[in-house]
C-alpha cells in the first residue's frame, strides 16, 4: 500500500491483516509513501502479519477513544522483521507504538506525547536518524 491519508474513522483508521492465512503461507506487508493516520476513534494503524513488515513515512497522532486505553498510534504484531523508518507518533491517547515482532527496526523515528508508555517485545534496533522525519 502506499500514501494512505486515515482521519476520523470508527476504531482502525487503517487495519491491515494478513495472519490468518492457510498454515504455511506466509506473507509480507510493506507500507510506501507518505502514510497519515489522525484522529481516529482507536488505533490509527494496526498491521497484522503472518510474514515481514516494512513501514515507511507512517504518521500516527491524536487517536482517541474515550474509555479504551488501546488507543495507540501503531500497532502491530508480525511473525518475522518489523521495520518502521520515517515515521513518527503523536499526541494518541495510548502508546506511540505497541509492538510484537521476532525483530524490530526503528529507523529514523520519533514518538513523543502519547498517553501511554511505547512497547515492544524485544530490544528494537534504533541506530541513529537514518532520514528526515515526514
């Protein structure tokens, strides 16, 4: 998928989901562009892979749902290599990120202001800035 504009939905402002596919078939997602998800009523982009996962450009702010505290910018969760580069998460009532991955690359990414404390499963690789934030 590539420039993806999501403001003012109902719960995703973008899902993308791949991981319930026949046992053995594993697929990757990739997200190219300028990538923005603001204001959605819960999470402004979740990806669900049952491969790898590359994100590109993805901004992520002021995502908010009264009462859930899952209302985070990114969300993800991918069997093999999450890697997020240029992207940045904002102002979201949750977390800036929540993610679960064999391997986590953040690449030029900034997070900042969120309700919540970022996560990830594992030590994510975080050299420094590789590109200029969107």
């Amino acid at each position: 998928m590539s420039n993806i504009n999501a403001f003012s939905n109902a719960g995703y402002g973008a899902l993308l989901n791949n991981s319930a596919l026949a046992a053995g078939a594993v697929k990757n997602i990739a997200v190219n562009g300028v990538n923005n998800f603001y204001y959605n009523n819960g999470i402004g982009l979740g990806v669900f892979s049952s491969g790898n996962a590359t994100l590109t450009r993805v901004q992520s702010g002021y995502n908010y749902d009264p009462g859930v505290p899952m209302s985070d910018g990114i969300y993800a969760n991918v069997a093999g290599t999450l890697t997020l580069t240029c992207s940045k998460t904002i102002g979201n009532e949750g977390s800036g990120y929540y993610l679960t991955a064999t391997v986590i690359k953040l690449l030029g990414f900034l997070s900042s202001g969120n309700g919540a404390a970022d996560f990830t499963n594992v030590a994510p690789i975080s050299p420094a800035r590789a590109c200029a934030l969107p």
